[in-house]
C-alpha cells in the first residue's frame, strides 16, 4: 500500500508540474459530489454552490442543498491538496502569505496560484459554478481554488462558522489574527452569525463592511423547528423512554483552562497573560466532573448517561486522558448498560429530548438554554474566581444556567433538576435574548437569508 501510495503522489506531482489540466480535471471531477443526487443534475436556472472542505460544515450543507433554488455540489479536502501540495514544502498557509518579496517561499506561492488559475480555466469550461465556499480562511487546500476562482468572475463566499466570539480574549486574538497574519480577504462576501462576528472581521481591516453579512446559523433553522414542533408534540427520544443526561465533553486542557507555549507571535496584551500558563484545578475539575457523572448512573440505572464528544476531540491525543480516568474509576464503566459514549449523537434532536444537560464553553449551552433546558455549569475547585474565567463565555449570564462547583451539588442539582425540569418564564426570556445575540434570529429562517445573500453577489 505505501508504494502504491508513493507511485500515486508521483503521478499527481508530474501531473501538476506538466499541467495536464484535462487529466487533473477528470480526476477532481470523480471527487466532486452533488447532495442527495447519484449523478449530477442540470442546474435548471438554480445557484450552483461548490463547497469547498465539506466535512468542515457539520450540517450546514444538508440545509443549503434543501433550497429549491440550490444545486449543491460538494468536494473532501484531501483531492483539493492534490493540486497545489507540489508547490509547498509545508501547508502553512501563513508562512507564504506572509512570505518576504521574491523570496523562495512567495514565488512557489504565486506559482501555486497561477497554476490554479490556469486549472480552473479549464474546469469551469466544463462543470457549471456559480460560486465557491468554505467555512474558514485559513485552510491552504482550498485558499488557491477560492481566490483564484474569484479572479475568473466565480465568486468566493465564506459561510463562516466559528462566530462564538464570546469572551475579549478571544476577540482581540481573532482581530489580531486576521491582522498580522492573513491580510485582507481573498473572495467576494462572507456570512457570519452575528454582529459581534462581523465586527471582529471589520476591525481587523480583512473585510470592508458592504462585504460581510450576518445571518445566523443554517444548522439552527431545523433545531428552532423541531423545538417548536416538541413543544406541540413531543418528540419521541431516540434512545428510549428513559430520562436523557447528556454531558457535551470537553477536553482536560480545553482552551478555557489555558495553554503553555500558546502561539506568541500574535502578541497579545499583557492583560491576557494569565492564559499562558495553565490553571491548576484542570485536571482535577475533569476528574472529578467524570466521576460524578459514572456515580450518578450507577445511583440512576433507569436514567440513560451519554457522553458526546466530537470526532476531533476523540483523535486527539488528549482523549487517553478520559479513558485513563474511566479506568481508574471505582466503577467499571463496561458494565454500565446506562452509559454510552456517542459521537454520532444527532445534538439537536436529544438536546430536546432530554432531561438533564451538563455542558461548559460550547453553544450547546445556548441550544439547551433555548429548548427551555435548565443546564448545568461545572465550575470546580473556584474556578470563577481564576483569573481564566475572564474567558469563560456565561460569566456574565450565570444566573440563567445551573452553577455546581464541586461533586456533592452537582448531584445535589441533577436531583433537582430531575424533580423540577421547568424554567422561569423571566429567566426564559433573557435567555432568549442572548441565543438571538449569537444567532441573530430564532425564528428559523437563516436559510433564505443565506440564499438572497449569496443570489445578490453571483447576480
């Protein structure tokens, strides 16, 4: 298999150095997938959206492809760095945007996209766009496709996704970002979720104002939908019968808690050096938090306990962690038929139907908090009162969550919560009014706003 491996990135190698585009399109082309469709339907007067990255979407391309008005064609990362891995020694996109005048690094850059440009020149003759997207900027594979795409008149729009910019550090690292390392945006138009999203690319000087649009998040339209349907008629869970605990994981050195040798070239101020160096009740916190939970099903055998990471977090080495602590466990945890890992757990659909939701530094808490979810926060050992909690997104909104700051309230809560499931109709509200903040809407029409935004700019 590794010579086979070897003999194939030789051949794609001398295919791009020849530019054999006819070749190299009929090889994208066999990558390139349409949305529910077996083979490529006409366009028949629809948009024609290439997402570029798709995997990168969680969702959000199901409901772009359910648009009448939308032909969806989709293509994986991997045959996207086909074309441009012969140019670079590393895909470090930064290294040769920011590559010194003439120097190696900015002519193997410019070489990347002129042959780009050329490829596309033939691709396009051949497969109907309208425009290109992504989620990010900052992805090498697809930086070549997406601006060279929009110097042929195929506009490039960036459906951006990580707009939780709830904390200041997290503001001014994203501004200054954008600032020192990516200079100023390569396509037509982005769509972010938010003001306070849009304001940080603004800022930064990466996009004018007439260039960036809010209008929330596509995978919140069918959540907001089936909330509203549950609340008329209940919807059925997908595990059983059973009260639902649901634990949205989170890694022991999360970001929140801080990081040793973080990335020091964006210079942050002063004032954020705390997050440097590591909070000590860390681990202890992870602990703690996980044997609860594995104490609490062994208490509750008709309570189903479901840990949902995501698949990132699984392959990351920090998930040896978890399953060092769930072996040294007092209980062992494969004979507990009441608790699951599920990475696949569909999160919309069991937020609403559960009963007990445990998260931290995610919006999942901003979901659970809009299905009517009393929600709990897990601040051990005094964590509030580190300076990392400045980062902490709810610090300001703690009264509409559930606070537990050690083991013996946290089952003092879930008990609670148990026997009195409902939200005061105040804190409801104030609830309501911070999901909008983040998701500028809740009435689950993000779809069409997305759809007239992307209309006006391929017109």
């Amino acid at each position: 298999m590794r010579i086979l491996r070897l003999i194939a990135n030789n051949l794609l190698v001398f295919l791009v150095h020849k530019e054999q585009n006819m070749l190299l399109m009929l090889l994208i082309l066999f990558n390139i997938k349409e949305k529910n469709k077996i083979f490529f339907s006409r366009p028949a007067g629809r948009i024609t959206i290439l997402a570029l990255d798709c995997e990168k979407y969680r969702g959000d391309l199901d409901v772009l492809s359910s648009h009448t008005g939308i032909r969806l064609l989709f293509i994986k990362q991997n045959p996207l760095g086909w074309l441009i891995k012969p140019f670079y020694s590393e895909l470090d996109l930064v290294r040769y945007i920011n590559a010194k005048k003439n120097s190696k690094d900015a002519i193997s850059h410019k070489k990347a996209f002129n042959f780009m440009r050329q490829f596309l020149l033939v691709f396009y003759k051949h497969v109907s766009v309208d425009c290109v997207t992504t989620v990010n900027y900052r992805y090498p594979e697809d930086y070549n496709w997406a601006k060279a795409s929009d110097s042929l008149g195929v506009p490039f729009i960036m459906l951006y996704r990580e707009c939780l910019l709830a904390s200041n550090r997290l503001y001014d690292r994203v501004v200054l970002r954008k600032k020192q390392e990516f200079g100023k945006f390569h396509g037509s138009h982005i769509i972010v979720h938010n003001d306070v999203c849009k304001q940080a690319f603004i800022d930064s000087g990466y996009i004018s104002s007439n260039k960036i649009s809010v209008a929330g998040a596509l995978r919140m339209d069918s959540f907001i939908k089936n909330n509203k349907n549950n609340k008329e008629n209940k919807i059925k869970k997908q595990y059983s019968n059973k009260n639902i605990f649901i634990l949205f994981y989170f890694p022991h050195n999360h970001d929140l808690f801080g990081e040793q040798n973080s990335n020091v070239k964006l210079r942050l101020p002063d004032k954020y050096k705390y997050h440097d160096k590591v909070w000590g009740g860390r681990d202890k916190l992870f602990i703690d938090l996980h044997n609860t939970v594995i104490e609490l099903a062994v208490e509750h055998p008709n309570i189903e306990f479901i840990i949902k990471p995501k698949q990132v977090m699984v392959d990351n080495k920090s998930w040896d962690f978890y399953k060092d602590v769930i072996r040294k466990s007092d209980v062992n945890v494969e004979n507990l038929s009441n608790y699951k890992v599920d990475i696949n757990l569909d999160v919309s659909k069991n937020i609403i139907s559960s009963s007990v939701v445990c998260a931290l530094q995610s919006s999942v808490v901003l979901e659970s908090a809009f299905a009517g979810k009393r929600v709990i926060l897990p601040v051990f050992y005094n964590f509030l009162n580190a300076p990392h909690s400045n980062d902490f997104f709810w610090k300001d909104d703690l009264e509409l969550f559930d606070i537990v700051t050690n083991k013996t309230t946290f089952k003092k809560k879930f008990k609670d919560i148990l026997d009195n499931p409902d939200v005061p109709k105040s804190i409801q509200c104030k609830r309501m009014r911070l999901f909008k903040k983040w998701f500028n809407s809740a009435s689950g029409n993000s779809l069409d706003e997305y759809y007239n935004i992307i209309k006006n700019v391929v017109q």
